[in-house]
C-alpha cells in the first residue's frame, strides 16, 4: 500500500522533477533527413553547452556521426533551422561556429565548401545533376542590414558562391524538382512576416545553371504560402492560408487546386528555416500533420481522389514530418510522452519511440494533465488556454487553501502553446502550482482571423486574455487571488512586463529575455524581425507615441510588484541594455527585484548550468514573494528592495 499524502502548503512540494534533472538530462529534437533506409536527426544537448548534434539510425544502430565540437547550428534570420541534409550518406551542414558549409563523407573525412567569410547558410537541397547545394543565404559582409539571397555552392568548395536569386528582403525553401530542370522558392519583403504574406516563386534551370522564366505562381502580402514541395511526379505542392486556414494545394498546368479544404491548420509560423508538416510517401499519398485549436492530428491524403484517412495517434503535437516509402518519421508529443522522434509503419500503423527528449520521465502521479479551456474576453471573443492544476501524489494542500497560479505567456507573439509534456511546466505542478499556458488572440492554430486579432493590439489584446485567463481560475476557486504570478519569455516577456506595469492583478513575474522598450526594439533588433511592429503596433514613424505608450520601460512608476529577470548577455535579439535599463528603473524606485545575467547565452538558454540556475532562481524568487519554503536545497538569488 502507498503511503498516505503529506500534508504541506502549496509551493513547498518536494518533487521528483528537478531543475536538474530537466537541464542534464533533456535535449532538444530538431530537423529530420531521410536518406535511404537511413535516419538522421538534430538533438541540441544542453550538456554539451548547447551543442547540435547529428544523429544517425542505421539498421538499428544509433551514433553520433557529427564530430565535436562542431555544431549543426545556422543563425540565419538568428533563429536557424533548416542547418543540415543528406545525400548517399554525405551529410552537409553550417557549423555554428563560423557559418561555413561543411561537407562530411562518410569515414569522417570533414571539408568546408564556403569560403571563411561573414555569411550564413541555411535551407539546403541538393543539386547533383550540377554538383552543388542551392541554399538561402544572409550575407553580413557589407555590414548594417544584411542581404538575403537564394545562392549555388559547389560541393567540392571551388569558387565562390553564386547568386541565383537576388531582389527581395526574404527568402526560404528554395526545392528542386525531381527531375532538377526546375527550383521553387518562398520570397517576402518587408515589413512583411512569412506568415503575413509570402510569394512562391518558379523558375527553369538553364544548362548553365542560371535561373529562366522566374514567376510568382502564388501568395501575396495578404496570403501566407509555406513548405513548397515537388512530388515524385514533378507537381509543385505547398500550404497556403488563403482561405484563411493554412490548407494543403498544388499547382498543376497553370492552375491552383485544393487539396483538402477544411478549417484547420497544415502550416505554422516560419520563425526558422526547414519546417515541415507534410512528406510524400510515394507519388500519390501525402502523410501530413494538421492543427485544429491547438492539438495535431495524423493523415494520409491520396493525391488524385483527395480523400483523407486520418491514422489515429496518442499524440497531440506532432511536426517535422519526413516520408519515404513504407515509413513516415516525425517528432511528436502528447500530454503523458515528451517529444520524441517517431517513426510510423505505413502499412501496419505501428508507431516506434526512436529518440525521447528526456531519457527521465516522472512517474504518472507526478504529472498534471492538462484540461482545455476557452473562455470570454472582449466583446465576447473566446481566447484559449490549457489549464494545469497542481498534481503530486505525495502531497496534498492544507483544507480551506488554494494554490498559487503561474500564468505563462509564450513568446512569438506569433506561435502557440500545445498540449505536449513539458517538464518545465510541470516542475511547477508537481511543487503545488497551477498553471495557466495561454493561446492569447494573436496564436496560431486559431485559422488567420484569429492570427489576426493581435494587429495593432500587442500588449493590449495578449494581456487582456491573460489578465482574464487568470480571473477565470479565481471565480472558480481554482487559484489564490493574493499569488498570482505571470512569466513569459521574448515577446511573452513583453506580455508579462505590461500585465505586471500596466495592471494591478498579478503579485509578482518573471520575464525571460523580455522586451521592455518598443521603440528599442524596432530600432535595434535584426533584420527578419525589424519590421515585425508594424503590423503588431504600427509604423515606427507614425505611432511613436504609442510606441512609447505601450513600453513597460517609460511608465515604471506604475509597477509595483516584484520581478524577477533572465537574460543572455549575447543576445541579439532583445539585447540586454533592454533588460538591465528596467532592471535599475526598478532599482531605484525600490521595488524588489532580482536579476540574473547568464553568459554564454543569446536568445533561449542551451546551457545545463544556466537551465539549472534560472529554474532554481525563479522558483527561490517566488518562495520570498509568496512565504513558502521550497523543499529543494537551491542556491539564493539576491532580491534588491525586499
């Protein structure tokens, strides 16, 4: 018989699920190559201090076949992806330290095929009729704002690259048709974002290798086009919201054709190169992931009758979808499995676990389980949120007490929360906190109208569902009104900073890499997002002062509740003057504050030590805040003003 639970004050829960446990045994699973009867997969390891490796599965034997130190790791638009593929066993990829392309036969023999300059590669396919990679590229070399172009590299290193592409802000995707005579491509201006409106381009491969015939067969400012894709036959495939819905289409003798309209999601939001949620499994059956109010779902779609067979799955989540005959392969999650890489058995229907993210996963009493919640806010508008209470089998909460609420605002603003086991967010559940992740107005998985809410209203409409979202869990006595806490990284960060500057609800935060100043960050920021407020706030030049209205920064004397803030001191894209001006504003007005700079760290932490310490701080930083004492031996973090 189990023993009976303890009894203990919310928040003092001792738990199996550690910071530690989290930083050193937890990797992050990334992009996904077929090659052949082989497997290969990116794995960023934190123990390695954030180092991506390449995995290969080969007759069932998994290894490492990336030496270190090098790294798999592009900073094209900052955010990557897209960093590797494969081809008869000859991996190429951008190795993080120094941009280059880098070719790696097997036996281990490693050349670089780009010369040492300051350019960054991503998005790679293989041209072997021309013997040549054609890839996006960012070029720094000029210095100020880089030039982006689609370029030709010849694999074996001669020569410079060779610009095929050239004329707009953006460009993505770049494929070659089967038959190599032809390459797509995804292009976007400014002040655009891929998932406000993208062109995809054609064009014929001349003899020479240049490009003919370059058209724009689809998309628009207005119309968001994502993962273009030939078929074994030679048609031209892709997702587009169009109808106001990321659906499935091909471009066939001139014309556009639907595949499979439906209001769901197909496509996401392109924050980093070589996303996909569809593969060809043969000429005529698509495997491919859809969305549908934030949970994913499993089909294969024949090509020519356009019916649909949705394969039913214990997953919730589910992207970087890669097919070949017989096999679909793919990283997927659920609320009781963290992501994993799967392969699916086209034929028997029989899924296979081939890497976890976590070689450690809690005991099911451990594990809170998420419960879906739409509820109104403005003007009647539903938002969406899932909701965690708090979960430990060993421990139960004094009568009469309710928990302290955590209410997570993920970052973007432009992306969604899923589902999907996360140890992070449990680690709070497991310790007597309810959590709230929300799908503010602005998410996607909602359809484009929903995506579309957010315009002109960040920090007004992604707070409201917030500062609701919370008031919800209140009512219903689901949560103590006197420790509410909100947190948030990047842009969710920014959501923290004005629910906490802007409102009186919440008694405390936590803002990771936040944006504190708008017109900072629209002054400062890199080239992808550099005109991301336009749409969000509006023009710089003609909403300066609301720039200034709605930065947590300029209206310091409205906050009066702790904060607690995380940054990496490389970081680019929110840099840490931001954080460390709010930082000493809140200083000097003498409201508690703690502040932890981590070195070595951009834009998300990779580093074990560094995942450890912050985990650890946050919840130390709320103990104080709160009045409870938490059960783990953690090291203090100072607390200014308390």
């Amino acid at each position: 018989m189990s023993a009976a639970p303890k009894i203990a004050p919310y928040g003092s829960w001792s738990s199996p699920i550690t910071a530690e446990q989290i930083a050193t045994s937890s990797i992050g699973l990334g992009q996904i190559a077929l090659d052949a009867q082989d497997i290969y997969w990116s794995e960023m390891r934190p123990a390695e201090a954030g180092r991506h490796a390449i995995v290969r599965l080969r007759e069932g034997v998994t290894e490492d076949v990336l030496p270190a130190p090098f790294s798999a790791r592009t900073r094209a638009h900052e955010y990557g992806g897209g960093a590797f593929t494969v081809d008869n066993g000859v991996i190429y990829f951008c190795n993080d330290s120094d941009q280059r392309l880098y070719r790696l036969a097997p036996g281990g023999a490693l050349h670089p095929i780009t010369p040492e300059s300051n350019r960054r590669y991503a998005d790679t396919a293989i041209d072997l009729r021309r013997q040549r990679i054609v890839c996006a590229c960012e070029d720094h070399r000029a210095g100020g704002e880089p030039v982006n172009t689609i370029v030709a590299v010849n694999l074996d290193g001669r020569g410079e690259p060779v610009n095929l592409v050239s004329g707009h802000d953006f460009y993505a995707s770049p494929r070659l048709s089967p038959d190599g005579v032809q390459l797509a491509w995804l292009a976007w201006n400014h002040p655009d974002m891929p998932w406000d409106g993208t062109e995809l381009w054609l064009a014929e491969i001349a003899s020479n290798g240049s490009l003919s015939n370059q058209r724009c067969v689809a998309g628009s400012r207005d119309e968001s086009v994502f993962q273009p894709a030939f078929a074994p036959d030679g048609t031209l495939y892709f997702v587009s919201d169009r109808s106001r819905w990321w659906n499935l289409y091909r471009f066939r003798s001139g014309r556009i054709e639907a595949l499979a309209p439906m209001e769901a999601e197909f496509g996401q939001p392109q924050w980093i190169f070589g996303m996909s949620t569809y593969a060809f499994a043969s000429e005529r059956r698509i495997v491919c992931a859809f969305n549908r109010e934030a949970t994913w779902r499993l089909a294969l779609l024949e090509t020519e009758t356009r019916r649909m067979d949705i394969i039913e799955t214990p997953f919730t989540d589910i992207g970087g979808v890669a097919a070949d005959h017989g096999k679909a392969v793919f990283v997927a999650a659920s609320p009781t499995m963290l992501p994993a890489v799967v392969r699916l058995d086209l034929t028997t229907r029989r899924f296979e676990t081939l890497r976890s993210s976590s070689t450690a996963t809690p005991d099911a009493g451990y594990l809170a389980a998420p419960q879906t919640l739409t509820y109104p806010v403005s003007g009647g508008e539903p938002a969406h949120a899932f909701y965690y209470p708090p979960a430990n089998r060993d421990f139960r909460a004094p009568a009469g007490t309710k928990p302290p609420l955590l209410v997570l605002s993920h970052g973007g603003p432009t992306s969604a929360t899923s589902s999907a086991l996360n140890l992070k967010l449990q680690y709070w559940t497991s310790r007597g906190f309810a959590v709230l992740d929300v799908n503010y107005r602005g998410s996607t998985g909602y359809g484009r109208g929903y995506r579309l809410k957010l315009e002109g209203q960040w920090g007004v409409a992604d707070v409201e569902d917030c500062l609701a979202g919370a008031r919800y869990l209140v009512e219903r006595g689901w949560a103590d009104t006197t420790r509410l806490a909100i947190r948030g990284g990047s842009a969710g960060g920014y959501t923290t900073l004005c629910a906490l500057t802007f409102h009186d609800l919440f008694r405390a935060g936590a803002s990771y890499y936040g944006v504190s100043d708008l017109e900072s960050l629209a002054r400062d920021t890199h080239k992808f997002e550099a005109r991301y407020l336009d749409r969000l706030i509006g023009p710089y030049e003609a909403h300066r002062d609301l720039y200034r209205d709605r930065s947590p920064i300029h209206h310091v004397d409205r906050l009066s509740c702790p904060v607690i803030f995380f940054q990496g001191l490389e970081d680019k894209i929110v840099p840490p003057d931001q954080t460390e001006t709010m930082v000493n504003a809140l200083r000097t007005k003498g409201i508690p504050v703690a502040y932890v700079p981590l070195a070595g760290e951009s834009h998300g932490f990779r580093r074990a030590g560094n995942i450890r310490r912050a985990i650890e701080a946050e919840l130390y930083f709320y103990s104080r805040i709160f009045g409870f004492t938490p059960a783990d031996a953690i090291a203090p973090v100072t607390i200014e003003n308390l």
